[in-house]
C-alpha cells in the first residue's frame, strides 16, 4: 500500500512538473539568440577620418553577424580598402563602434557581441 501512494504521489509531482514546464514554455521565449539582424546593405556604423578625407564604415551583410568594412575616399567615394569582418551570435544585438588609429592611420572596428567581455577588434588600413 505504501509503494502504491508513493508511486502515486511521485507521479503526481512528475506530471505537475511537466505541466508547469510546458506552461511556462509558452509564457517565455527561450531563444535567447534570436535578436534581429540588421537589413542586408545597411549601415551598422560610420566615421569620417580626422582630418584625413576618409571614411570607414561597417555594412550588415546577408548572413547574421558578418559585415564588410569599408575604408573610402570621401571625396570621390572610391573604396580605398576593404575586408569581411565577422562576429558570433551571442545574447545581443552586436553593438559596433569605430574609432581612428593614431593619426588616423587606420580605422578600428570593435564589436560587442557578450555584454562587453572579450569584444573584437579589426583594423583597417589605406
């Protein structure tokens, strides 16, 4: 009688349990990763070069998280350098910023991708 009632209340506190999990499911969105990528050919972050002429950008590509980095002639707009930059998908949007080297020798992508612990870095040069 004993193995009966707890067999009883260890499949109540089971189904309870699942109930509460399957509930809750539908309550929060467990995708933590799932922030929206900016359009493809937008521009994520822009800088014009101190005194130099040049502006760097990064452009949202067609896949999440990878981005072209785009150094150009303000002037005349001719891309003077560029490469494909990525960063992994992570609990946020990725934040981007862009700063100039020292006498604006070259321009600095950096991407926050986990809250501000370990962002990457990439330069770009004429």
């Amino acid at each position: 009688m004993k193995k009966i009632f707890l067999s009883a209340v260890a499949f109540g506190v089971i189904a309870v349990a699942v109930t509460t999990a399957w509930l809750i499911s539908d309550i929060v969105d467990w995708d933590l990763w799932d922030w929206e990528a900016p359009a493809p050919g937008s521009i994520v972050a822009q800088s014009i070069a101190p005194g130099k002429g040049n502006v760097a950008s990064v452009i949202a590509m067609h896949r999440k998280g990878h981005y072209r980095f785009v150094l150009s002639d303000t002037r005349s707009g001719n891309i003077i350098a560029e490469k494909q930059i990525f960063a992994p998908i992570g609990y946020h949007a990725h934040i981007v910023t862009l700063r100039w080297g020292p006498r604006a020798s070259r321009a600095i992508a950096v991407i926050d991708h986990d809250f501000g612990k370990g962002n990457l870095k990439f330069t770009l040069s004429p």
